[in-house]
C-alpha cells in the first residue's frame, strides 16, 4: 500500500506548479505591484478549514500540538539570525541574543492563533500578526487579552492583530524590519504572489522568514499519510502534496527575484536592485550574510523537534526554515 502511494505522490509531482511558473508571475508582479496588489493570495477553502479549526490553537495536545512543539525552534532560528546580523555588522555589540529582537517591527503573516506572534512579543518586538480568518484573529486576541502584558487595551502592549490578507498591507506606507510567515506558503493560491508582497513589506535590509514543507516522498508520507491518515494527528485535508515546494524552488526563486523600484519617475532610466541571493544555483553554497536555509527534524521518541546544522542538505526532505535578507541598497546604478 506504502509503495502504491509513494508511487503517486511521483504522479502529483509532474502535475505540481512548476518553479518556473512561480518565476513567471513574479518577473510580471514586479512591474505590477508599483501601482498595488495584483492577485489575492487568499484561498477561500483553506481559510474557512482553519477557521473551524480555530477553537484548537492552543490546545498544545490537539490539532496544533506539533506547531507548539516546533514553536520555540522556530523563535530559536529567528533570534539567532538576526543576533549573527547585528554582530557582524556592529561587532561593539553589547547586547545579548535574548535582546535581539526588542523595538523591532515585525509583521507575522497568517498569524493563526497567536503562537508565534506572542512569542515575539514577549521578546520585545513590536509585533502585528495578521490573518484572512477573523476566527484565527479572535482566538488570538482572546488569547492575548488573558496577559496583562499582552491585552491591547492595557496600552503598554506591543502586540496587536488584524483580520486581513498581507496584499492589502502593501497601500499602506509601514514597512517591517522583520517578515514572518510561518506554515502558510503551502496554504496559499498564487505562491509567487504571495512572496513578492511579504518580500515587499520589509524595509530595505530587513529580514524575511519563511517556514514550509518540501515537495518530496518523505513529506508526503510522513506529513500526509502517516500525520493525517494514520494518526490522525492532523486533520485530514489540511495539506495538499502540490502545493508544497522545494527547498531549491524557493531558493532559486529568490536568485531571480529583484524587488521593485519604488517610487521611480516613469521617465527616468529603468533600473533594478540586485537578487536578493547571488549564489548560483550550480552550488549549495548561500553567503550567510543574504540567505540560511535549515531543516527541521521532529524527533518522536523525545517529543520535540530540532534545527538541523547548516548545510545538512539531507535534513530538507521534509519541514524547513528560510532566512533571506532584503538587499540594503534599493536599486542598481543605471548604465
């Protein structure tokens, strides 16, 4: 039966939206997202399962129980990085890494119940978690409220919500020193769409973390057929084979991605920032200081999950973190 299965997932693959599709709609948004948004990334069908899932969120032995588990591995590899940036550029740096991310501004995308954006709260970051579901928004407002530190209405709180979808984020003139969006990509209806507005709601320099699943024969069968059909850890449904991408997709994705001018007088030269990632995609070599890519390893006999090393390419068959840094500069000089 396990062959059989596996055996298909090979089948959705050759079916699965190509990178260079993905690479196409981006090279299009570029020029497009000048005036605004495009397309909406929203899709109907997996908002209204989250929402009815919503009542679990923190129920850390329900339907979330691995998204808890995986929560402070995922703040670990978001303060982490940001600290290593901060030193190598100021290395008088004083500061400790549990300081990392106080007065940031952070924007956490499909915040769902709240896990990540408290988190990044109590560290300090001046955080606003968004979501498509107004469910997802009030479990977590709810949620917060029971902290004193946290209840918006206190006015001493950093965190806040809001039910919208990140397009909407981009008519307005913030931008964020740090990008998150956790679990969400696979979730989305265009991909390409949905990185370019998070890439294009950070300030320049600023930091964009992503958190998906690979399009692989061991996410499929851990991630769908043992989690949702086996154990009915997850509920059935809830992911989708196709929609997951490759780590090398999203790498590749970003080496062809230059944000766009903003801004930029219609008669003046046209010009173009760098890819956010120079590498080629000949090696597997990223220079640390525009990309890190990491596995997540979920380890059941301890309950818990683990950040791989870096460079442990073996480790990206299944979960998987990705840092990439906003070019600093906003265009290239015009020849």
């Amino acid at each position: 039966m396990v062959s059989t299965i596996l055996r298909q997932t090979f089948l959705q693959q050759s079916r699965s939206p190509s990178i260079r599709q993905i690479s196409y709609s981006c090279r299009r948004l570029n020029g497009a997202l000048k005036s605004g948004p495009s397309h909406n990334s929203v899709n109907p069908d997996e908002i209204a399962h989250f929402s009815k899932l919503s009542s679990e969120w923190w129920d850390e032995q329900g339907e979330f129980s691995f998204l808890h588990k995986m929560n402070p591995v995922r703040m670990q590899f978001i303060r982490d990085r940001i600290f290593e940036v901060a030193q190598e550029e100021n290395p008088g740096l004083s500061s400790k890494p549990h300081q990392a991310l106080q007065g940031l501004d952070i924007l956490d995308v499909g915040c769902g119940g709240g896990l990540l954006s408290e988190s990044l709260a109590r560290m300090g970051a001046n955080t606003l978690g968004i979501d498509a579901s107004q469910s997802n928004i009030a479990i977590a407002s709810s949620h917060a409220s029971a902290d004193p530190a946290l209840k918006p209405a206190s006015g001493r709180s950093n965190l806040r919500y809001r039910n919208a979808p990140a397009e909407t984020l981009l008519l307005e003139p913030k931008r964020y020193d740090v990008v998150c969006s956790m679990e969400v990509l696979e979730h989305v209806e265009n991909p390409a769409d949905f990185l370019s507005t998070c890439a294009e709601l950070l300030k320049p320099g600023g930091h964009l973390f992503l958190s998906t699943i690979a399009r692989t024969p061991t996410a499929y069968f851990l991630t769908i057929l043992v989690a949702e059909d086996i154990l009915g850890k997850v509920s059935k449904g809830t992911h989708t084979y196709a929609k997951y991408i490759k780590p090398s997709e999203l790498l590749d994705y970003f080496r062809d991605y230059h944000s766009p001018p903003n801004n930029q007088l219609k008669t003046s030269p046209p010009v173009s920032s760098r890819p956010w990632i120079t590498s080629p995609s000949s090696t597997t070599y990223l220079n640390r200081s525009e990309a890190d890519i990491r596995g997540l390893i979920y380890k059941p006999l301890a309950a818990r999950w683990s950040l791989a090393p870096r460079d442990a390419w073996w480790a990206l068959e299944c979960n998987y973190m990705l840092w990439v840094r906003k070019p600093k500069e906003p265009y290239a000089a015009a020849r």
